[in-house]
C-alpha cells in the first residue's frame, strides 16, 4: 500500500511538471499594428509562421494572441501595406508600423517651390520617371511624355532631327501666344523669346525654313529624375501668370551618399521613314498627263506623250525606264543615331555631386539633315554645417542642325523637299538622238534640267539636300544656386539666383540651281537671336507639427528680368555659289539689315499654405500677385484653394480592408496670361524712309496703336478628383475639370481709317471642359511580374464670346496655291482649331446638271466639283461656309505594358488619338488634276470619268485650276494608333567590377494605325495654336530600331 502511494506521488508529481512546462511554453502577445504616421491600422492580419494561428487587429489596431513558442516569428499583413516578418525572441509585446507598399503613396511628388509625399497632394499632378522618359525620348523630353500621361498632349510639329514639338496641358486656353506650359528644371523657370521664324529668315516670307530646332533639345533625357506636370490651377496657381497652360517641373539626377560611381550609357541605332506615299510610276504618270491633256480638247498628236514628233508614248516610257524614279527613294535614307551619356556621381552625408556628359549624333532620314548635340551638367549638394545647405546646378550644352527644306507657305516649284519630291515627274532625264535613240542620264551625277522640266517642277529634289545649304548653331546654358538656412522653431530661409542663356546662330544659303535663288543668284541669309533672363527669389518657409496638426506655410518675392536681341542680314546676286552664307560680302545686292531689341521684367509676391489634421483632412491656400511691365495694367493677383479628405484613414474604410488609398479632391485656382509683346500697350515708334523733295529721308512714324487699359488674361479652373488605391495591386486617379478663360488677349482688325490695321485688346471669353483617367495594375507578382498602365483624357474647347467681333479667322496657309484659305475660324460656340469651309455636293455628271445650276455657281463644268447654297440665296459665296472639321480630337489615350522575368524586361507603350481631323494641305496639289505634277495612285484610280463614274473626285483636266472652295477634300480623319516603344532588356549577372550592367533593344514608332493617307497623322507646321494639325510636307515620321548598354561601375 506504502509502495503504491509513492508511485502514485511520483506519477503526479511528474504531470504537474509537465502541465508547468506546457505553461511556460504558451505564450501571450499582445501589440499594436500602425501606419508610418502611428495611425492604427484595424483589421491587420497577425500569424504566426508555419502555423495556423493568427489574429487580426481590433479599431485601435490592438491585437492579443497565444503562441507556443517564444521563438517564433509573427508574419504583419495589412492591404496596401508591405507585409513584414518579425521574430518575437521570447518578447510578449510587439508593436510595428507597417510601410505603404508599392501604391507610391510615400513617394515625394515635386511641386512648384516645394514636395510632398503623394497622399498629401492637393492638386493634380502626373509623373513620369527618367528611365520611362528615356525609352521613347531621342533628342527632347517631350517626346517622353507622349502617351504616358492623361491630358497632356504632346505633338511632334516638325519630326526633323530636334525639331520642334508642342506640348498642351487641358487644351487651348488663349488666342494670343503660345499654348505651350511652363518649363521649371531644378527650380528655376525655362523661356525662349529666340526671333521668329519671320524676324529670323528670308525676306521673301514663302522662302522661310519652318524648321526651328527645339530650344528644350539641348536637355539630355538622360539627364532627367522625373518629370510632374502640374495641371489644375491649385497647383499652378503659385507660378501666377505663367502658369496659366500647365506647368512642366524637371528634376535632374544628383548624386547620392555613398561610394563614388561611374555609369556609362549608349545606343546605336538606325531610322527609317515610317512610310511612303503610293505615287504613280512613270508609265501610270504618263497616262495621267496624256488623260488630262485630252480632256481639256487637246488632240492624240499635241498629248505630251503622243510618241509622235519624238516624243514617247507611255509604253514607249515603261520600255525604256520601267517603273522610272521614285524620288522618295531618292531623298530618303537609312540614317545612324548614336548617343552616349557619362556619368560620375557620389559623395557623403554631407555632400553630393553628380557630374553627367552626353553627345548625340542624330542623321534624319532626310538626305542632308542632322542633328548633332553635346553637353555638360553639374549638379552639387553641400551641407555646409548645421544651419547652412547649398545646392548648384549647372549645365552647358551646344548643338548644330544642318536643316532641309520640308513644310513650306507656298507650293509649285518652291514647295519644300517633301512636296517637290512627290510632285516631281517620274520619268528620269533623257535625250533623244537624230535616229530616235533615248538615251538616259544618270540624275544622281548631272543634275541639269531643261527650262520647260524647270519651269513645270522646278529643280531636282536632290539639289535641296545637297546644294542648299541650312544650318542652326545653338549655344544653351543655365544655372542656379540655393542657399538654405535653418532658423529657429521650424522656420528656414532659401534664397535662389537663377540664370538663362541662349543663342542661335541661323544661316542659309539658296544657290542659283533652286527656284528660291535662281531669280537673285543665289541668296544668302544670316540671323542671330540672343536670350538672357536674370532671376532671384527669396523665400521663408515654416512647419510645424503638434499632434493630429500638421502645417507649413511659404511666402517670398521672384523677380525676373529678360532680353532678347536678334539680327538678320541678306545679300544677293553672288558671282558662283561656292562660298554661300560664309561670305557676305561677296553679294553685289545688300537687303536692308534687320534689327531689334526687347526687355521685360516680371515681380511677384508668393505665398502658400498647407494644413492636415490627423493625416485625413488636407487644405492648401495658394496666393501670387504678379507685376508685369508688358501690360498697362501691371499688378494682378491670383488665389487658388484647394481641400482633400482621405476617406482611407476613416475608421469606418479601413475596417473594409480593401483600400490602401482613397482621397476624394476638389479646388478652384486662378492664373493669368501676359503672352503678349512687350511693348503690346505703347504706341510704337518705328524708323521710315520717305519722299520729300524728290529726296529720300528717314523719319519715324507711329506704328501701333497704345491700349493703356491692357490688362491680365485671367483663368479659373475647378477640378474635382478622386485617387484610390487596392493594395499594391490596383489604383486609379480620375478628375473632371473646367477652365474658364476670360479678357482674351487678342488682335482684332480696325477701321483703316484709325491709321492702323489691328489693335491688341482685352475681349472674350473661352472655356475648357475635360475628364481625365489614370489606371494602374499589377496583373502578375511573382517570378514573372506582369504591370499595366494605361490613361485617357477627353477636352472639349468652346469660344463663349469675342468680344466686339462676331467671328475671325486665324492666318492664311501661305501664298498660291489654294493656300491662300483661311479655314481657322474663331466665332463663339465653336472651339479653337474649327475648320470652315463649302460643303461639297457630288460632281457635276452632264451638260443639264451645269445649266440647272449655272446661276448659283458660275464656274460650274461636267467633271467637276458642286457645292452647296447653304443659305439659299441664289449666289455661291463666303455666306455658304460651315463648319467642315476640327482638329481638335475627341479623346486621347496611352497604354503601357511592364513585363519581367528573371533577369528579363520588356515594355510597350500604346499611344491614340480618335476624332480630329487634319488639314491636308499636299490635297491642294493633287486635287487639281491638271497633269502638271505626279499624284497618289489612289486618287487617280479615282478621277470622274465619265457620266455616274463617281461623285467624290472631280475630272483629270490640263485646265483645272486649284479650288478656291476650301472644302473637306483637303480634311482626312487625323485618328491613329500607334505602337509608339517597345523595348526589350537583359540585365546581366553580377560581374566583378561592376556594380550593374543591362542591355536593350528599343523600338520607337513601331508601328502606325491610320486611314490617314499622307505621311504621319502626327503633323503640324505652325507653332501657333490657332492653326495646329496642318500638313504643308512636313518632314515624315521615322521609325527606329537601335540597341545600347547601360553599364554601372
């Protein structure tokens, strides 16, 4: 009995000792889940490694749970948050802050004169990272922006080798000046008052070379961080005037702590004409004439191509030159692009640099066109000791551009390269001997035409890349240096000093070969622009934190001063061509040389304000007052408000756990306009020569009229927004805008009898609607990531009031040609870039058809074009024009696909445009059918023929003469879609010695979708916003295909 009770003792003894044991093991934990602000995050998920056990956090983001292992490791989840692994180390509390996960919410977005973190922003503002900029961007930043960015449209106006492009932010908000936004890069604003095109070149005003080289080129895309484009008026509201069409801010890269790196950068690559026109060859063209000829009563033997009284029949032509010249394979080209970038960048805690070098070697697919560039950035940080931070930026950058005549005013023999190059006659030269021989010559060695070759085509297309020579030199610099002091109880001091330079230097020369200086023998033109602008800003800034509150405000004073100067000079009559532009002294006949200077300064008062309250409710206040000395009413002043609610902090949407962000925006800001001339409110006072006596005398004579009202054009903008996030997964940002535009500066005509012809004026009304969407996902995370993003923006412009005037056009097309039409109308109810015009109504089919109709258009025939009496009164006239078209497209949209596995990378960027049309003026040749130049194939094939042959295209007759009916013929849907980059990349493995290395292979302009039958729907040969989407043969689109290495050491 003894034995069995100690037994018994022991056995219990022994279970006691283990359910202690059992109890030492099982642990209670308890702990707090919070964002990276300490806000709690309810409904985070808290498990435990390798197991089933878990807990979620309650509305404080407390949570209790019991493990059986002190060593264990507890896995924090929440949506949108990163998941993070903690080990508990025999600890029984555990508190945590989660991170945002990949939404970018925590990432630092740059706004004017200051950051912010992305879930803080107020306004609008859309980004593009330099390594996204750098796929598609070859010689300018804008070219980076393209599709990646919703309401921002950017347009390749000249597609030369650093040709210019046009960027608009929401629309067109003015009449008078450029569209084009504000360029900020490292703080400091970016202008260009260069000489125009007119002040800079040929006297003959038809003569000019549309291509100006574009003064952002000088920028390496390489050298870009980031890119924001600040679009609504509470974001743009703190640059005042100059923010009124959008706000472009370029961050370039600097160096970061560290150890010292040298990263090397470069492509090769070859462009190709994106496409090429289906003209007629030389035994269809020969057709063609003969038909035109015959229609107009000519008999067999008087056709040019009779093959009587030695000249060849079309067969004749087909058996001695087959398919003839196609003279776009004459002046295009497979052209090279090489571009390498160098960079040297590190430091310490205290200071950074970054040091970078590019040059770029850009043929154009144009025989003769290049685009050559180098330059040299510098950018420094120093923290000079506790309370003193300094920054400098510098760079430097020269560029030559050996320009080709493309996108001309006028047409027939001095059209431009392009057009010349389709117009011409593919029948090569040739002679015919006394037995009837043919014989060829070589156009590639003997240029020399006949008078009458001459006098129907003009000269050889290979004359204009070879002998006429254009060419810019463009020397850039900018800089600017900030001091930032550190002052007591949350308040800092920054001063800045920014600087601009710019000069142009444009010389051409027309030998006597060419139309354009066969008259003059030869003709030379040399121009030079400069540009200065002078900057200084001193700003107070203050922040404060204290709890849930969170505010800091800024104020200061800008003052900017600017000049530009230009100079043209032009001689004549040279005794050869050898030496051109480089002798001018050389010429017997000396145009008077053109001169002109002007100035301006621009001050401002700035302030803002920023206030939160626990993370959740966002205000920011904007005030500008600009002076500036263009106007005569200088000071204006510009306030913009703006209120966001992150509905995601509320408990409430956080116990959903499905957003990781969702802000709901909405502002209202103001901003003004002073794009007019400097001296637009003075009456000028210019130098004449005039007759007295039978003598010449110089004298000066008023030549304005003063408008001592000028004031502000002024823009109000709301925007409504909304920015949600789900997880690292999916987000989107939509905003619905309206722009209202008000005291439209604008030049209205006069009355003669003022003395003047036009007056700049404060008059009008215009308002923009728009809707915007940005979207992005991650479809696929794993080995194989698979992300998306895509935008779509839709702007509607409407003209509200004129004003005095009931309706105005924007300027001709140019001179001869049918370019003489005006078909940008301004009226109100219409929007900016209307086209109006006559309304066709079939051909006219027989004899009864032209008399039923002959009193209402008097020039009516069998063959051709009718048009309709709109208003019925019995007269065929300017009253019988309506609207015929629009440039302006209904949405716009980009589409961009991100792909990765392993050591792999792919991207493709999708870019459309749907709903504008463009003015094709080349239609205004073709369309005439008169034999007198070579046409497309497919109008040929559909000329009138005979009675009900068809109704759309009128009669191949040698005495058509060019329609003075603007009408849709000469519109063709502008819609496009477009395989805009694809590249593909390889990072290699780890090689010693260096710290990364990719290699890519990249493709811009892959591919383009369009019923546009010219050559890219992508065109516009005029800067001014009034007249955008013309095609006057403007240089073609290249596609281009080039491989490179980005090496790290």
């Amino acid at each position: 009995m003894k034995l069995t009770f100690r037994k018994l003792s022991v056995m219990g003894l022994l279970w006691l000792l283990y359910g202690l044991s059992l109890s030492a093991q099982n642990r209670t934990v308890t702990g707090t889940v919070t964002d990276d602000k300490n806000s709690p995050l309810p409904g985070a998920t808290i498990r435990l490694k390798n197991s089933s056990i878990a807990a979620v956090s309650d509305n404080k983001g407390n949570f209790t749970m019991s493990v059986p292992d002190g060593n264990g490791v507890l896995i924090f989840s929440f949506t949108g948050m990163e998941t993070k692994e903690v080990s508990l180390q025999n600890r029984s509390n555990v508190n945590l802050a989660l991170q945002y996960a990949n939404t970018n919410l925590s990432d630092v977005v740059v706004i004017g004169y200051g950051t912010v973190k992305k879930r803080d922003l107020t306004g609008t503002v859309s980004t593009v990272k330099g390594a996204e900029l750098t796929k598609s961007a070859v010689s300018s930043l804008e070219q980076g922006l393209q599709g990646r960015m919703s309401g921002v449209a950017v347009t390749q106006n000249d597609a030369a080798p650093g040709g210019g492009l046009s960027v608009q932010v929401r629309g067109v908000s003015t009449l008078l000046g450029s569209s084009e936004p504000l360029y900020v890069i490292d703080g400091v604003p970016v202008a260009n008052a260069r000489a125009s095109l007119q002040q800079a070149g040929p006297q003959e005003q038809n003569h000019i070379i549309m291509t100006n080289t574009n003064p952002l080129s000088s920028i390496a895309p390489a050298d870009i961080e980031s890119i924001e484009v600040l679009k609504d008026a509470s974001a743009t509201a703190i640059y005042g005037s100059r923010g009124a069409n959008g706000v472009v801010l370029v961050t370039t890269k600097k160096g970061k702590a560290g150890k010292g790196r040298i990263s090397f950068n470069t492509s090769q690559g070859i462009a190709t004409v994106s496409k090429k026109l289906d003209m007629l060859n030389a035994y269809e063209y020969a057709q063609y004439v003969n038909e035109a000829y015959k229609n107009a009563g000519f008999s067999d033997s008087d056709l040019p191509y009779s093959g009587t009284n030695g000249k060849l029949s079309p067969d004749q032509i087909r058996e001695h030159f087959g398919e003839g010249i196609n003279w776009q394979d004459v002046i295009y080209r497979s052209a090279r692009i090489q571009n390498y970038e160098l960079g040297i960048s590190g430091g310490t805690d205290r200071s950074t640099y970054s040091i970078m070098g590019n040059y770029l070697v850009q043929e154009g697919v144009i025989k003769g066109s290049e685009f050559k560039r180098g330059g040299l950035r510098l950018n420094l940080d120093n923290q000079v000791n506790d309370w003193l931070k300094t920054s400098t930026n510098l760079s430097f950058s020269r560029s030559g551009n050996a320009l080709v005549r493309t996108a001309a005013t006028t047409s027939g023999l001095e059209g431009g390269i392009v057009r010349g190059a389709l117009n011409y006659q593919p029948i090569p030269y040739y002679t015919v001997d006394s037995n009837n021989q043919v014989h060829v010559i070589d156009y590639t060695k003997d240029r020399t035409v006949s008078q009458d070759i001459f006098n129907r085509f003009g000269a050889s297309p290979l004359r204009y890349t070879d002998e006429v020579k254009s060419r810019q030199t463009i020397n850039s610099g900018f800089g600017g240096f900030n001091a930032y002091i550190t002052l007591p109880k949350g308040f800092m001091f920054q001063t800045r000093l920014g600087a601009n330079y710019f000069d142009q230097l444009n010389e051409t020369y027309y030998p006597r070969t060419v139309s354009e200086g066969r008259a003059t023998n030869g003709k030379a033109i040399v121009s030079s622009s400069v540009y200065t602008s002078l900057l200084t800003e001193n700003l107070l800034t203050y922040k404060r934190e204290t709890g849930k509150h969170r505010f800091d405000a800024m104020g200061g004073f800008s003052y900017e001063t600017s000049m530009s100067r230009f100079r043209t000079s032009e001689t004549r009559n040279f005794a050869d061509d050898k030496l051109g532009y480089y002798s001018l002294k050389d010429g017997l006949s000396v145009a008077p040389t053109v001169t002109g200077t002007t100035a301006w300064q621009l001050a401002s008062f700035i302030a803002r304000a920023n206030y939160a309250y626990a993370d959740k409710y966002l205000f920011t206040y904007t005030f500008r007052a600009d002076g500036s000395s263009r106007l005569a009413k200088k000071w204006d002043s510009f306030n913009s408000v703006a209120l966001a609610w992150r509905m995601s902090e509320e408990p409430f949407i956080k116990e959903l756990n499905v957003f990781s962000d969702l802000k709901l925006r909405a502002g209202y800001g103001e901003s003004g306009n002073q794009a007019v001339s400097p001296y637009s409110s003075k009456g000028i006072l210019s130098g004449i020569v005039a007759s007295i006596g039978n003598q010449l005398v110089s004298g000066v004579d008023q030549t304005s009229l003063p408008n001592t009202g000028l004031k502000w054009e002024h823009s109000g903008q709301y925007n409504i927004g909304l920015d949600a996030a789900f997880a690292d997964r999916f987000n989107f940002t939509l905003n619905v805008y309206q722009r209202k535009t008000r005291d439209l500066l604008q030049q209205i005509t006069i009355p003669a009898s003022t003395g003047f012809t036009v007056a700049t004026v404060n008059a009008g009304s215009m308002r923009n609607n728009g809707i915007e969407l940005e979207v992005g996902a991650t479809v696929v995370k794993s080995t194989f990531n698979w992300n998306i993003s895509a935008n779509i923006s839709r702007n509607r412009n409407e003209i509200t009031d004129l004003g005095p005037v009931e309706e105005q056009f924007a300027n001709r097309l140019g001179a001869g040609y049918g370019l003489d039409a005006k078909p940008f109308i301004q009226k109100k109810g219409y929007s900016v870039g209307t086209v109006w015009g006559f309304v066709e109504d079939g051909i006219f089919q027989n004899q009864k058809d032209v008399d039923d109709y002959k009193s209402v258009q008097q020039n009516a025939k069998i063959g051709q074009m009718r048009y309709k009496d709109l208003n019925g009164d019995g007269a065929l006239n300017d009253l019988d024009r309506q609207k015929i078209g629009d440039i302006n497209p209904d949405f716009t949209w980009g589409f961009t696909n991100n792909f990765s596995y392993k050591n792999f990378d792919l991207s493709i960027l999708i870019t459309g445009v749907q709903g504008n049309d463009v003015l094709n003026a080349n239609l205004l040749n073709f369309y005439t059918l008169n034999g007198s130049g070579n046409i497309p194939r497919y109008i040929y094939e559909s000329t009138w023929k005979g009675e009900n042959s068809t109704n759309k295209v009128i009669q191949a007759n040698q005495g058509n003469t060019t329609s003075a009916n603007f009408s849709r013929s000469f519109l063709e849907d502008g819609s496009f879609i477009r395989i805009k980059n694809v590249q593909l990349g390889y990072n290699l493995p780890k090689i010693r010695g260096i710290y990364s290395a990719r290699v890519f292979l990249n493709a811009i302009n892959l591919a383009t979708f369009t019923k546009y039958k010219g050559y890219d729907p992508e065109v516009s040969a005029f800067e001014n916003a009034n007249m955008r989407g013309v095609d006057l043969g403007s240089y073609p689109q290249s596609r281009t295909v080039s491989i490179g290495a980005n090496v790290t050491f």
